[in-house]
C-alpha cells in the first residue's frame, strides 16, 4: 500500500463522516417539521457506507492472488428515509396541520438518537483526522531521513 493511498482512504473516511453530520444536523433541524414540500411530517434520513472498490487494476489483482487485503476507503451509498421507524402523533387541536380529531403527526426523528448518531461521526472524523495527520508525519519523517 503506498503512502498515497493511505491519504485516499483518511479523505474518503472524512468526507463520508462529514456528510453524515451534515445528514444529522438536517434531522436535527427538521424535528418539527409537520408540512414538507409534498404536505407530510418530515422523515429522518439515514446515511449508509459502503467499503470503495479499486477497479480492476493489477496491484488489485495481485493482492487479491496473494490473499492480501488492500483497502480503499468507504464510500457513501445513499441517503434514505427512515420508514422503520412511526411519525409521532400528539394531540395538539390549535397546531395548523392537527386532523379533525386535533392529533399532529410529527416526524420520527428523536434528538437523542441524533446526538448519539452525530456523537458517533464526530468521533470516527476525529480519528480519520488523527489517522491522516500519522500518514503526513511519517512521510515527512521519510523525507527528513532521506534528506540526511
């Protein structure tokens, strides 16, 4: 694996956890929203990862032959709305959006959920971070040595 490829797989682990807590961070914003765009509650969204993969080239293919594992970072697959999980429905006869029976459908966004979730990806950005800055020092590290 070569230096370079270590930064390529720090970055992609960084941009997919960023844009996991720009994901939260929209949850979190939207946590009353009872109207959207179509006239219903908003929906959580969740992010999923998958591993990127190389391509077929021949450094894939000769660590594949050996049996070793060369890694490619993660890769960001999609954002879904969260169907699991119900709309909150509370009683509430002044709100706009309550039916004739004065019940509100809220979205299904729990903030603690959410904080855990961005807790989480603060914390794999963080080491992401650590990890790259590593690479950078053991490459300047290398330099230095060759310098002498």
């Amino acid at each position: 694996m070569g230096l370079f490829t270590a930064f390529d797989i720090n970055a992609s682990g960084l941009t997919a956890q960023r844009y996991r807590m720009d994901v939260v961070a929209e949850n979190i914003a939207n946590v009353n929203t009872t109207r959207t765009e179509d006239g219903t509650p908003y929906r959580r969204k969740i992010v999923t990862f998958q591993e990127k993969s190389g391509g077929p080239s021949f450094a894939d293919t000769l660590h594949k032959a050996k049996g070793t594992y060369l890694g490619h970072g993660v890769k960001v697959t999609g954002t879904y709305d969260d169907y699991e999980t119900d709309l909150i429905k509370a009683y509430d006869p002044a709100h706009p959006d309550a039916d004739e029976d004065g019940y509100v459908l809220y979205p299904n966004v729990n903030i603690i959920t959410e904080m855990t979730d961005l807790i989480d990806a603060s914390r794999s950005y963080e080491a992401n971070a650590t990890a790259f800055n590593t690479s950078k020092d053991i490459a300047v590290k290398g330099l230095e040595m060759a310098q002498n």
